[in-house]
C-alpha cells in the first residue's frame, strides 16, 4: 500500500459511554495522544452547540461529523449489565449500545485500520467487532498502561499515512480522471511536440514534471493557482492530439535541455464543493469551521496517496523517459 508524502498532527474523535467520561478514562486517553503532537476530540463536543440542548438529534450529526476525523478511538468500559441467556443466564458486563453503533459508524466512515477499540479487562465485546486473523479494527487492553500507550500510539503512527480502499470521497475519483485527462496524455504524446507563442517545438531530451497539491483547500483556492503561476512566470505550452479530445494545456520552464512541467490538479477544487455539501446537511448543530478544516485535510492526503497508487499500476515501466520516476508530488 502506498504511503502519503508527509505526516501532520492527526485529528481522533474518542466515543465513550458516560462512566469512562466521568471517571477520567477518556482525558487519560487524550492526554496520551496530545503528549504525541495529535488532536483528541471528545464526543460530546460533536454536540456541543446544538440548537436545541435539552432534545439533540444526534445521528445527523455523526453522519456529518466523524468522516471529518482521521481515526477513532473506542472506550469499551462494563457500563452496562447483562443477562446472557445463552451462556446459562450468566450476568456480564458490555459496552454501551450506542458505543457500539458509533464503532461500527466509525468503521464504515473511517476504514477498519483507523478505529481503535480500547477494551476494559472482562467486558464482552459482540463478535462483529472481533475480527478475524489480526484483519479489523485494533484491540488495545485498557487496563494496561504500558500497553495502551504504547500500542495506541504505534498503531497512530503505522496507519496515519495509509488510506483505506473502502473510502471513497471526492478526491478519490478526481484523482482518476487527473491521471487519465493529463497526466497520461501529456507522456503519451511528447512525440507530437507542443506549440508556444504561436511556434512549433520539439520537446527536450529531459522532461520532468511537478504535481503540486495545495496545502489546504478554501474557497480562494482558484485565485491562489493563478497567483502562484504569475509569481513563477512560467510559459505556456499546448500538445494538439488529433484525436478529438481537448488540447492538453500545460505550464513549463527550461533550463537547457531540460524542461520542467508544472501543474496544480484544479479538479481537487472539487472536493471543496463536496465537503461543503456534506458539512451542510441538516442536522441539529451550528457551523463548525474546524470539521471543514479536518475533512479538507483528508481529501489533499487521499488525492495524494490515490494519484500515486494509480501512477505506479499504470504509468508505462518500459518507456525510456521513465514517466513515473520523472513526475514528482509535491505540496504548495
């Protein structure tokens, strides 16, 4: 699986039943993760301006609140008695049911490599939160220190430059149809020359290209691209195909004999529009910046991380220019 380019701070929602909230479970766990340069959420504070605070709705805020998050940590804590009748009428201690439904949102938002289920010496936890020969969400003994902090954090660190293909955003497809519409047409077609300034060229031995991703994504994403080509004065190109598809427009600079192609992909601007369309789902909260912040975030690491995968698998090994290893990602 291919890894993303660079690491950051990752953002952790916590679910917890109300006991390991009060008895200070949950803060032992975030101070864990701050200690580790990440951004613990509590759960409650997904509701915490509500519009109406004595009667919250509270499943179309996790529909829109836990896709923003990177990982989720589950506290399964004996908050709850029950009577198995299976097992002759044994009482024993399980987690809360809505811990239970929010693991298997988290899962289904997130991807099983990104929730942690935290699990308290004697609590029986259902069989579908199993998993079968280490595949599935990590189980991490609670009532170990050593051992919580020490597998919590690790697995953090293993998994945070990993995106799970069961994900799927907007970044996700737009990635595709990049690597198709330009990219590959681009080193497909080098042999036809380009044109610039109205002449005829031929290109260069060494060609090499920079896919430069932004940062962060907001609603002046547009107005930055324009603004970083102008700074870097760079020249305009076009390859015509013949094939009737779209001229392949491109930005370069030479030094010599080699050219240098720039592009920033606009079609990520895309995942803009989807985060906000999602984010605006009615639900009983108010606007919440930091949820944008977080689900933005995503969508640059999973545009990086499938644009990658996609070029290893696809861009052709035999050719002498060696397309892949001449195509940088890079942020700006």
């Amino acid at each position: 699986m291919s890894k993303l380019p660079e690491g950051r701070p990752q953002n952790i929602i916590i679910f917890s039943s109300g006991a390991a909230d009060n008895n200070g479970k949950v803060d032992y766990v975030m101070d864990i993760l701050r200690d580790n340069g990440h951004k613990p959420s509590k759960w409650r504070e997904l509701f915490a301006n509500a519009n109406d605070e004595t009667n919250k709705a509270l499943l179309p805020s996790l529909i829109k609140k836990i896709p923003t998050f990177d990982f989720a940590v589950i506290i399964g804590d004996g908050a709850d008695l029950v009577t198995m009748f299976r097992d002759n009428d044994t009482e024993m201690a399980i987690m809360r049911d809505n811990v239970v439904f929010e693991a298997g949102m988290c899962i289904m938002a997130l991807g099983a490599e990104r929730v942690i289920l935290l699990i308290e010496k004697d609590v029986r936890i259902p069989e579908d939160l199993q998993g079968i020969d280490g595949l599935g969400i990590k189980h991490v003994n609670l009532g170990n220190p050593d051992e919580l902090k020490n597998e919590l954090v690790t697995h953090i660190s293993d998994n945070k430059e990993r995106i799970s293909p069961v994900v799927i955003g907007a970044s996700v497809t737009t990635a595709d149809g990049y690597l198709d519409n330009f990219i590959m047409r681009f080193w497909n077609n080098l042999d036809k020359g380009y044109i610039s300034n109205g002449e005829e060229c031929a290109f260069p031995k060494n060609v090499t290209m920079e896919i430069l991703v932004p940062k962060t994504i907001d609603e002046n994403i547009r107005d930055r691209i324009k603004e970083f080509y102008e700074e870097k004065n760079l020249k305009s190109g076009s390859i015509i195909t013949r094939d009737f598809r779209r001229t392949i427009e491109f930005k370069f600079s030479t030094d010599g004999d080699t050219m240098t192609v720039f592009d920033i992909p606009s079609t990520i601007t895309a995942s803009y529009g989807t985060v906000r369309d999602i984010l605006n789902i009615e639900a009983d909260d108010t606007p919440d910046a930091r949820a944008r912040e977080r689900f933005l975030q995503k969508e640059t690491d999973s545009f990086i991380f499938t644009l990658d995968t996609l070029m290893r698998r696809r861009m052709r090994a035999d050719d002498p220019r060696d397309p892949y290893e001449n195509t940088k990602i890079k942020r700006f």
